[in-house]
C-alpha cells in the first residue's frame, strides 16, 4: 500500500507505505483514516508466487507516513473469486449498518458454487462472517452477480435468478426465476 501525496499533480511524493503478502485490486474508504481493501492473499511456494485465496483487509492511514493493516480475513482458497476483484459495482457496502457483501464462486470436482457473503464490519472486532446466501446451479446463468437490500430484506441477483433474504437471519424468504 502506498501513500502518495499529489498535491501538485506534477510531482507527486510518495508519503509512506506497507509491504504486506498479497495484493489488493480495489481500494475502498471506510471513513476519512481507514480503507477497505479487496483482493488477493499470496504465499511464497519455492521460487513462485501463489494466491492463497481472496483477502478483504482494513488498512489505518491516520499517519499517512506509516499507513498500517488493522485486520484482515483471507475467504476460501485459490479455487474461489469474485466478481469484486474486477468490477467494484459488485459490492454492497453500508457503513450505517456496518454491512459489507459481495458475490463468491468456487469452482471444485465436486461441483461449482456460488453465494453473496456478508460480513459486519467493527473497527475494534474487525470482519465478522454473518453468513452467506447461498445458490445452488448448473451453469453460469445463476452465478451471484450482486446484492442489495430494501427495507430489512438482501436481494441476491443474477441472470435468471433472484433471492429475497431476511437481512438478520439471512433466511431466504422468496425465490424468482426469470
């Protein structure tokens, strides 16, 4: 992570910055010092470089000279990813209910899932696993694309498929193909 200071937009300085494993391919802010960041966890395997499965960390950059990791939680293994890791609009992010979701796949040889993943966010507790939505398919057409939520119900969604979930029990109250 680095910390680039771009107050003149012609010579920008870099402030401070983290090595830390793995990497993240979207940064999102949680409030003026903190940011969420979504991507990768790696480990070393001899001479190469693996992912370890998806990585959702909180980074603390209230010193913008030593910006710091606060907490992290590495999702599944290398079998899985996200729609997250490429398109940002696949996130479900609510620091008013300290929610955040996203969609996650996981291809085995026993069969392919797919489910939204929600998470509470606590700046003291860190990232806490409330559940996931979970669809059973086939084919492609109903991989979990994106969540929403109306009221107290999520609504998962994808090509033929929509899910309406009760938001505190993550119970599925309604399916609609289409």
């Amino acid at each position: 992570l680095f910390v680039i200071d771009l107050s003149e937009p012609t010579n920008p300085q870099i402030l401070g910055e983290l090595k830390i494993p793995g990497y993240s391919t979207y940064l999102h802010p949680y409030d003026e010092t903190h940011i969420i960041g979504f991507g990768y966890d790696t480990k070393e395997d001899g001479t190469n470089i693996i992912t370890n499965g998806l990585k959702m960390v909180m980074f603390d950059v209230s010193d913008l000279t030593k910006p710091k990791e606060l907490f992290k939680v590495v999702i599944a293994d290398r079998n899985t990813t996200s729609e997250l890791i490429y398109n940002h609009k696949a996130l479900l992010y609510s620091k008013e209910k300290n929610i955040i979701a996203f969609p996650l796949n996981t291809y085995t040889r026993n069969g392919n899932y797919t489910r939204a993943a929600i998470y509470d966010i606590d700046l003291e507790k860190g990232f806490t696993l409330k559940g996931e939505i979970k669809n059973e398919y086939a084919n492609s057409n109903k991989i979990v694309q994106r969540i929403i939520y109306v009221n107290n119900v999520y609504y998962t969604l994808s090509k033929t498929l929509i899910k309406a979930a009760d938001m505190d029990t993550l119970q599925v109250i309604k399916e609609i193909e289409i």
